[in-house]
C-alpha cells in the first residue's frame, strides 16, 4: 500500500489527501457535538486548537526546523494569520455553532458546496472553462439534492444553515490562500504555526468576551474528545495544506464535494438518519461530478 502511494504522482496523492480530507471534515461535527455538552462555543474551539497543536508537534516533530519561522517573511506571516483567523475564528466557532443548533447532515451538505472552485476562478486566476463550470453546477444540483427537503421552498434557511454558508467561504479562503504562500515551509511546518495562531485568536477572543477558563466539569469522555478532535483537525489542516499545494482549486473544491456523501455514512451510524433516495441519487451524482473533473484535470 505504501509504495503504491509512493508510485503515484503528485497530483494523484493531492486528489488521494482531499478525499480523505473530506472524510475528516465530514466527521467533525461528531466531536464538535459532543464536547458541546461540557465546554462553551469559544472554549471547546480553542481547546481543540491547543490539542491540534501538541499532537501536531510530537507527530512532525522530526519534519519541523523551528529555526525556519524566526526566516519567515512578512507576507507569509499575513497569509499564515490570514489563513488561521478565517479557518478557526470564524470557519470553525460558525460551522460548530451551526452543527449544535442544526440537523447533523444539513451541515455538511452545505459546507460541501463548491465555493472554493468560485473563489479559484474569482481570486487565483484559475482557467475558466464551460466544462469546469459544468461539473461545479453539476456537483451543487448533488448537494441541493441531498440537502434541501421540500423542493417548493429552496431558499427556506434556517440559521444553522446559513451560519453554515457563512462559514464555508471562511474556509474556502483560508484552503485557497495556500497557493499564495511561499515553500519556505513545508507543510507540517505550515500545520504547527497554524494552529498556534488559530489557538491564540480564538483563545483570546474567549478570555476578552468572559468565558473564563474551563477548568471544572471534565471527565475521560471529554477528555478523549479534546485529543480525538485535536488528531482530527490535525490532519485536516495538513491534508488542506497538502491538497491545496497539488491540486488546483476547482477540482479540490469538487473533491470535497464528496463530505456530503460521507455525511450521509455517518449520520446513518451516530444518528440513525436512514438515507432517502434522493440522498443516495445526490451523492452518485457528486460522485460522478468529482470522477469527470478528475479526468479533465488529467488531460490538461
């Protein structure tokens, strides 16, 4: 398995990391969910944070030079600070808020939709296409599918869900900015320091609005969840530096599409939500969206 992955071009293990990417992003709101029920908004995202960070540190603690950050450029640290406060001040304290007060698969249907390929055309210069746009338009009709429940009433959000939308263009820019960064750092270096600034942000916002410090209630549920989601987003935001620094970001915006279908998995098995028919359709025409651009790309 491993030297097949070695075998595979670096475009390949980029689609190969946002697949997994989208799986990782798809379960988050489980923890998210949980550690709701024992720490505030703000304390449960700073936490996971600080989490992210330790079990970023000892797992790529031999392919981190810590001497290279005191090297980093002015604009770099713009984009890693950029990057942080989009992906955990507001992408993840509004995707958390929305998965507490909404249904679990509303979510992650909706942060499945394709804003980064938009905010690829609008931002990076992206070479746009009528076939590209074709399987973006293609892979939203999947998630509308899935996602919306009474097709006479499309635009009916409630607040989870447009909390949700808000969030996704929080998150989408903060995976595109990846392309404007310099390679002086690779990306676990990139994982550390953001999640070091992530923490800081949201941490100090906390302390600023009067949260206090979570230091009662804790048990080894809790406890496991913290380290559980901190692996979690560890690899979520290594995967997101990965992929986004071999794909380009149309078809990774069409890739992790597929967080919808996995939504579709794992509400079935935490919350018995039996899959109706036009959630399995939704997620085979994802599927097929995904598959097309994939071909696209290559022949290019």
């Amino acid at each position: 398995m491993k030297n097949n992955f070695k075998n595979k071009s670096d475009r390949e293990k980029g689609v190969l990391s946002l697949v997994l990417l989208a799986l990782v992003f798809a379960s988050m709101g489980l923890f998210a969910r949980y550690l709701a029920t024992g720490f505030l908004l703000f304390q449960q995202v700073y936490l996971r944070m600080l989490a992210a960070l330790v079990v970023g540190v000892i797992v790529f603690r031999k392919q981190i030079d810590f001497s290279k950050y005191k090297r980093v450029p002015l604009k770099d640290w713009v984009l890693i600070i950029l990057r942080a406060v989009c992906y955990s001040l507001f992408g993840i304290i509004l995707f958390t808020q929305a998965i507490i007060i909404t249904k679990y698969a509303n979510v992650s249907f909706i942060g499945s939709l394709p804003m980064t390929a938009v905010l690829g055309f609008i931002l990076l210069d992206e070479k746009f296409t009528w076939k590209k746009a074709f399987y973006v338009l293609l892979a939203f009709v999947g998630v509308v599918m899935i996602s919306v429940a009474d097709y006479s009433h499309l635009f009916e959000w409630g607040k989870g869900e447009i909390l949700t939308l808000i969030s996704t263009v929080f998150f989408s820019l903060s995976y595109i900015a990846r392309k404007w960064q310099s390679n002086l750092l690779n990306n676990k270096e990139l994982t550390v320091i953001n999640f070091f600034v992530a923490f800081l942000a949201v941490f100090l916002v906390s302390i600023f609005k009067g949260d206090g410090l979570p230091v009662a209630g804790w048990d080894w549920g809790l406890l496991l969840a913290v380290i559980g989601a901190g692996t979690f987003n560890t690899a979520n935001v290594f995967l997101t530096n990965y992929g986004f620094q071999k794909v380009e970001a149309v078809l990774a915006s069409n890739v992790l599409t597929l967080e919808s279908f996995f939504a579709i998995i794992l509400g079935f098995m935490f919350y018995q939500e039996v899959p109706q028919l036009k959630d399995l359709i939704g997620g085979v025409i994802i599927t097929i969206a995904v598959i097309a651009m994939n071909k696209l790309e290559t022949k290019q």
